[in-house]
C-alpha cells in the first residue's frame, strides 16, 4: 500500500493545500494530513478545530482515502510510524524547492522515506501567511479558503 504523509500546521488550511490534497489522493492509496507542532510559529487557530474541518472538508469533497491527524516530533518519525512511503510537500516556486529539498535530504536520512513535490499551479500566490495577513487587514479572504476553513477563521477572528 502507497501511503502519502503531508505535514504543516496548515495555519489555516487554504485552497492550495486542497489542491496538493487533491492531487496526493490520486496518487497514494491513503494520505495522512499532520498537524504539526513548529516551535517557530504561534498557532492563530485551534489545531483540533482545523483538524475536524479539514476531515468534514474531504468528506464533503468524497475525498475518503485521506485522514487528518495531530502530531507532535519530528515528521519523519511520525510518518515511519505511520508506515508512510512517502512524505509529500507542496512547492509554489523554486524558493519553496530549495528550502523544502533541504528539509528532504535531512527527512530521507532519518527515516529512509522519500520526498514527493506537488506543484501547487493556480494556487502558487497563496499561502497560510499570505491569508492571515489579509485576515488581520480586514480584508475578505473566502475564496483562499475552503468553506469549511472560512468558518473557523471567521469564527476566531
């Protein structure tokens, strides 16, 4: 069995994390979302509440081989626990590829399981930071967001 593992804090979960979702879910036979812990972040919304709309979105979307999870270590150990094959990570532009093959190299010889890149094409402007400083301007960020997402941030905000 092919098993995907596509970990972040998903701070919030926006189109184009769907969109490498999407993807993954033709590619693998199942697909773990992790909700991580970066200590180098302050998460803005709650990680159980992102977590239970992101599962309500892939049921929503008949998205049924893909689960949300929350964890906390290092990703690579936890997806080896998981008996992943693969990590997945999204890549916008060629800054990301730099930054995420580097975290690649460090993942695959700690676990010895490889790194997928999925272009995030039409979604390559938005990300989780992007959103949410456009959330604290004031700004209408529903159609960055699936519906299920926009809930909560407009919930929290």
């Amino acid at each position: 069995m092919k098993i995907g593992f596509y970990a972040g804090s998903f701070d919030p979960f926006t189109i184009g994390h769907l969109h490498i979702v999407k993807t993954a879910s033709k590619i693998f036979d199942k697909v773990i979302i992790g909700i991580g812990v970066n200590p180098k972040k302050t998460r803005k919304y709650d990680k159980n509440k992102m977590c239970k709309a992101i599962q309500d979105l892939l049921v929503d979307q008949n998205i049924l081989n893909v689960e949300c999870i929350l964890f906390d270590g290092l990703t690579a150990d936890i997806a080896k626990d998981y008996g992943a094959t693969f990590l997945i990570r999204g890549v916008r532009n060629g800054i990301d590829y730099d930054f995420e093959e580097n975290l690649a190299l460090i993942n695959e010889e700690l676990s010895g399981i490889d790194t997928i890149y999925i272009r995030a094409g039409a979604f390559g402007a938005v990300s989780s930071s992007m959103v949410y400083e456009l959330i604290k301007r004031d700004k209408d960020v529903s159609k960055y967001l699936p519906s299920q997402i926009y809930e909560i941030v407009k919930g929290e905000k």
